[in-house]
C-alpha cells in the first residue's frame, strides 16, 4: 500500500472512533456575522497564540530551569550564557509575556468599546476578567522566577503590601514567602503558581471563554441606534448570522491568522533584538548597589505605591484594587443592555481614553521613578565642565561638596543626578544666597536639614557655588530690601523690624 | 521524491543551517560585558574610576571640581602608597571620603589597587615630576618667608594680597583654607592644575623653578590665613 493510503486509513481509524474532524470542521465552519470579520477582532485570539508560544517556550525553559534559591540564578546565567539559543529561549518567553499582557488590554479595551460584554454575553466577560487577573498573576510570578535583585526586591514590596492587611498580614506574608522573609521555600511556592495553578486555571477560563465565544456567536460590529435587549438580541442576532453570515474559517479566520502572524513574527524580531530581560545581579540582600525597578506591566503600579501620599497607602492599597476589580467584574451586571458602539457611548471612550493615558504616563514616570534619589550620582555624575571652569577656589569646594555631601543624589546638575528635588542649574535665580543658606540649614518642601551635617566653611563653600547658577544673561537673585546695596551690608545691620 | 524535491530540502535545510549560526550574533544575545557581576566584583578599571571617582575628579581625570588626578608631575611625587592610603581612607578634613569596606567605603583593596594602577598606567609620565620639591614636606615652612615667595611666584595671577586677580577668587578665604589641607594647598602649588591653566613648580617663572623650601613657605603663609573657627554663613563668602 502507498504512503498516501496509509495515512488515510490511519486517519480513517482515528476519525470513526474520536469524530474530531466532523466536530472540528463543525466548529470552523459556524456561521459569522459578516461584520465581525473585522481587523478591530483580531486581538483575542492572537493574544490565545501568545499564550500558545508561552506554554511551549515555558516547557522548554522548565526543562532547564531550577526552582531553588540557590540555583535559579545560575541556571539563568546558564541559559544566557552556555545553553546554545538559551538566550533566545528566554527572550521570546520573557518578551511573549509583555506582547500577552498588551494584546490582553487591547482586546478587552475593543470588548468594551464595541458592547461585546452586553447580553448575552456577560459570561464571556467574567472568564475574560479571570484571565486578566491569571495573566496578571502569571507576569509577576514569572517576574519572581527571574530570581535576580528585581525579584527580590519586586517580591518584597509585593509582601510587605500584603503584610499591611489588618491582623491577618503577617500570617499571609508567612503562606506567600512560605516564612517570615524570603528564603529557600518562596521560589519553590512561586514555581509552583506560575508553572501549576495559575496555568491550569487559565486554561480553564481559556478553554471557558472559548467555547462561550462558540456558543454564543461572535459579536457583531456594532451599529449606532441598534439597541440591545434581553428580549430581541437573540433573534436578532440569528437572523444576521443566518441572513448575512459567513463561515468561521476561513472568512473570519484569516484577518486572525495574518495579525497573529504579525505578531509572533514581532514577538521573534524584538526577542532577537532586544534580548532576554537580565537576570540583573544576584538576589543578594546584602548588595544594596542597585535599582530595582519592576517588568513594564507592573511599573504604573509602582508609580502609584511611590506617589500616593503616606497616609493613604494602606487604605488605598488595599481597598482600591478590589473595588477596581469588582467593577470589571460588574461591569455586564452594570450595563448588560442598551447602546453598543462606542459612537454613542461618549462615557465609556472616556473612560477608556482616561486609563490608558493614566496608565501610559504612570508607566513612563516608573521607567525613571523621578521620585527616588539616585544614589550613585554623587560619584559618578560629574561636575558639568562649565560649571567648573572659572570658578574661585571657594566655588569650587563648594562644587566638590555638592558631590561629597551626595547633593547630587537629589539635584541634578546638567541634566544629570537625582530628580527629587529642583535641578540646581538656575538655583541663583530663584533664590538668593540668604534663601539658599536658609534651605540648606533648615531644609524645607521635601528636603532634610543639614543644618547639623555641615560646618560653617562647608555652607560658606556649597552657597558661593550656587550662587553663581545663574544664566550669563540673567542676574542672580537679589534681596528685596534695599537690592542695590551689597548683602553684606545688610546683613551686618541686621534686625527683623527693619 | 523528485530530484527538484530534494534540492529543495537541501537548500531550505542549509538555509536553516545558515540562519542558526547567525543566531550567535543577533543583537539581543547578551554580551559577556553584560554579565552581572556583584559590586565587589568588579575589575574593570574604567568601570571602577567612572563609577567611584569621576563625579569630583572629573571625565578622564579633568575639568572635575577636586583636584586633577590627571597629572602626571602630581603622579610623578606621590607614590603608591600614599596615594592608596588617600583612596581608602580618604582625607581628614576635606570632602575626599574613605572608599575602602574596612573604612566604610564599598571598593574592596583589590578595586582600590586597581583604580591607583589605572590611574598610573593612563596619566603618569617619566620624568614628569624629574626635580620636583618632594610630595610631603621635610620641614615646617616659614610664613614670614612665605610672603615674599607669594609675592614672587604667585600674585600676578592670584593678587598681592592672595584676593584675586587674573584668576578668579581669593586663595586666603577663610572658608576656602578651612576646607582645604596643608598637603592639598602642597599638592597643588607643586603639581597645579594643568586643565585650569594652573601652573606646576617649574612654570611659575621661566627658568626659575620654585624650591623645595619655597613651596613650604608659601603653604606656610596660607596656612597662617587658615582661621581656627570660619564664621558662619553668608557672611565669611566674603571675606
């Protein structure tokens, strides 16, 4: 018998006993509304082939990995640096979480403008809203397997929020590091998540939202004025799948197979250029050279934990993400009927715009978190060379100790140094040499006082160097009192009433 | 399977041969420089200069606010130890801070020893320092004395009486001196300030090179100007 016959009755045998084929061409070739064959409906199933590429890429980086405390990073390194494409390996899986978590706001941004959480399907929603918080789950769990300084730090924030939760914290913080701090049993439980539980539950609400989206058909593209209602949506939805509807695959099917096609070669292109996210330095507490900073998804979160004020967090942090939460939850519950498109739903496109930016500019503050010092600047943000040249000897103590005293950790100088407090490249401008003696001594706004840190010389020095931070252009800032006399004069007849 | 098949197969697998071999040099491949060493591991001198001094000594050892490392007569008199000795305990009295574990610093010896033999292999020169007064003083200066070799070697930049001249600014404040150590004033009246057009022992007078004694002299008299107790702010700047 030839090769072909072969299959076939292989094939033959299988089918007779299994009916997928029947079941499947089935399924391929359920009827759409022809609308939805749209390009605003590929993002949930190319995020679905992302999730594909990222069981495939996390089997095969389980193969090699170590779930202890003391091999995790080593064997990071190993894939980075000895396994042939390691590298790439982890790359594609470390990048395929960052192209899963956007596509997955995309989709649910589209769902939610276009009404596709509406009657009847407010299910479909509520599995999608459990996927969210699986893949949210999955990102930092993930974040906690790359066992370097970001996961360790990351994870401690993540406990220490935790361990605010009113008389249970502490016991929480013990069942999620598996003890009282990070050790030996916290990756074990953290593999454990990300490798076994949350994986089986998203495939659960995978497979979930997928046979509801079966069931139920695929959204239509929604038309200003067509309203929905728990009385006609059905019908109605029938007679445009039966009156104009066209097969699942490959009419509908195929804007999804070239976007996802799209998209893994995106994923493959940025992996190859971009390479694998660290591991940074070792997850070693005792190393306190560094700047940890969370993945991309989580750093709007960390830019809300740095602005919030002090006296809200623990309110906030534990009363704010599950009233978010269970807004999204409710949302079908909340407006189940009604207007689906967005061109008649100015609130929601608002909404939308609003999270979106709110998240974006949160983001972007957290990728250089303006809020924290830096604390190498003062010895590694030099002097800017202007600011040097033609000074006096006493400008130029003054210029040194801006450094030694790590003035620079805070303030920038020429566009370099901390961002917590005013650069000082114009401080003279602003203040005159008496307000800067005064800010220094006693501090003021966010800054400490140094008052009791620095001699008389030292303030003598730091002063006469800002004061010359003014613009060749523009005079330094001067006294409001009798501002044509020299300051020393004033100084010396110095009294409150005058 | 046709002859064109296997051509086929041959040069669609020789492809996939090619492309895996360019894998090892696609840009995202991290590179050995990209390996995260622990701080106290760090070897590499520029890191360990960049990182640790170029803040106040300035890029490539110029143009900071401290003193010019990159000086070959300064390199030239002060020797291994000393200048050891300087980076890991720092200077008493000065802004310089100790950078050594044992002294609270986070260098290990090693980093130290590399950072001095960097800094010595990049800048120092032979016979740069050939005649030089030595780096420490080998007795105390007069300052009565000290005034006339000021007059002589010092005050067409600095002003006769040290408040200024061409170069900006007074030598003799009050708080500049308080922050500053007789060894400093030392260094830099032998070795100057060749990015800030500051000149060395020898270029102060053409042909006449200041002496050993001379330079203990003048660092004399500045240190006579030194008060004990600066007065406080605002008002001494302008002394």
């Amino acid at each position: 018998m030839p090769l072909r016959d072969w299959t076939k009755a292989i094939g033959d045998w299988f089918e007779l006993r299994l009916g997928l084929s029947s079941t499947l061409s089935e399924v391929a070739a359920h009827p759409v509304p022809r609308s939805s064959a749209s390009w605003w409906y590929v993002f949930g199933s190319a995020t679905f082939v992302i999730f594909i590429m990222q069981i495939v890429t996390g089997i095969c980086l389980a193969t090699v990995y170590t779930p202890s405390a003391e091999g995790a990073w080593s064997s990071l390194i190993y894939l980075n640096y000895t396994q042939p494409l390691g590298w790439y390996l982890r790359a594609l899986h470390g990048w395929g979480s960052d192209f899963m978590v956007g596509l997955m706001f995309v989709h649910m941004a589209q769902v939610y403008l276009f009404g596709a959480y509406k009657y009847p399907r407010e299910l479909t929603w509520v599995a999608g809203c459990v996927l969210l918080l699986c893949t949210l789950g999955m990102a930092f769990t993930g974040q906690v397997l790359r066992f370097d300084q970001d996961a360790y730090w990351g994870l401690g924030i993540g406990a220490s929020i935790v361990g605010r939760f009113p008389f249970v914290g502490f016991k929480l913080v013990h069942l999620i590091l598996g003890g009282p701090i990070i050790a030996a049993e916290t990756l074990s439980r953290f593999f454990a998540l990300h490798v076994f539980v949350i994986p089986g539950i998203l495939i659960g609400f995978v497979a979930l939202h997928l046979f509801l989206v079966l069931k139920l058909g695929i959204n239509e593209y929604p038309m200003p004025g067509r309203i929905v209602t728990r009385e006609h949506y059905l019908q109605d939805y029938e007679r445009t799948v039966t009156g104009d509807g066209e097969p699942f695959f490959p009419f509908a099917a195929q804007k999804d197979m070239v976007f996802a096609g799209i998209i893994i070669l995106a994923l493959l292109v940025v992996a190859a250029i971009s390479g694998p996210f660290g591991p940074n330095g070792q997850p070693d507490p005792t190393i306190i050279k560094t700047v940890p900073r969370p993945d991309f998804f989580f750093l709007w979160l960390f830019a809300v934990f740095a602005l919030l004020p002090p006296w809200s967090e623990t309110f906030l942090m534990l009363v704010g993400p599950p009233i978010v939460i269970a807004l999204l939850f409710a949302l079908p519950f909340i407006s189940g009927t009604g207007e689906k498109s967005w061109r008649r739903r100015p609130i929601s496109v608002v909404i939308v715009i609003l999270a979106f930016t709110t998240i974006g500019t949160l983001t972007w503050l957290g990728t250089f978190s303006p809020w924290s010092p830096k604390m190498e600047a003062w010895s590694e943000a030099p002097t800017p060379v202007d600011y040097v040249k033609g000074r006096t000897p006493l400008e130029l103590q003054g210029a040194i100790l801006i450094q030694s005293k790590q003035c620079r950790n805070c303030h920038a100088l020429g566009g370099e140094g901390g961002m917590r407090g005013p650069a000082l490249d114009d401080v003279a401008t602003r203040l005159t040499p008496d307000q800067i003696v005064r800010q220094i001594i006693q501090g003021g706004g966010n800054m400490p006082a140094y008052g009791k840190n620095l001699s008389p010389a030292e303030v003598n020095a730091i002063v006469a160097f800002l004061n010359t931070m003014h613009p060749r252009s523009e005079l330094g800032a001067r006294n409001s009192v009798k501002p044509e006399q020299p300051i020393s004069d004033v100084d010396s007849h110095h009294s409150p009433a005058q | 399977m046709s002859a064109r098949r296997h051509w086929g197969l041959a040069l669609s697998s020789s492809m996939l041969a090619l492309g895996l071999s360019a894998c090892n040099s696609l840009p995202g491949r991290p590179a050995r420089a990209d390996y995260p060493l622990r701080p106290s591991a760090v070897t590499n001198y520029s890191e360990l200069y960049n990182e640790n001094c170029a803040g106040c000594h300035g890029v490539d050892g110029k143009f900071g606010a401290a003193f010019a490392l990159n000086n070959p007569v300064y390199l030239g008199i002060v020797d291994d130890k000393r200048l050891t000795n300087i980076v890991a305990r720092g200077v008493d009295g000065t802004a310089m801070p100790p950078f050594a574990a044992s002294a609270g610093g986070a260098l290990t010896d090693e980093q130290i020893a590399i950072i001095v033999g960097g800094m010595r292999k990049q800048w120092a020169r032979d016979g740069a320092a050939e005649g030089a007064p030595s780096y420490a003083t080998n007795g105390p200066g007069d300052p009565a004395q000290g005034t006339k070799v000021f007059a002589t070697f010092c005050a067409s930049c600095h002003g006769a009486d040290g408040k200024g001249g061409a170069a900006p600014g007074s030598i003799v404040n009050g708080s500049f001196l308080a922050l500053t150590s007789d060894q400093d004033l030392r260094a830099i009246v032998i070795a100057g300030r060749p990015d800030l057009g500051h000149p060395d022992w020898k270029d102060y007078l053409a042909g006449e090179p200041m002496t050993a004694q001379q330079v203990s002299d003048v660092v004399a008299w500045l240190a006579s100007k030194r008060p004990a107790m600066p007065r406080g702010a605002s008002y001494a700047q302008r002394n």
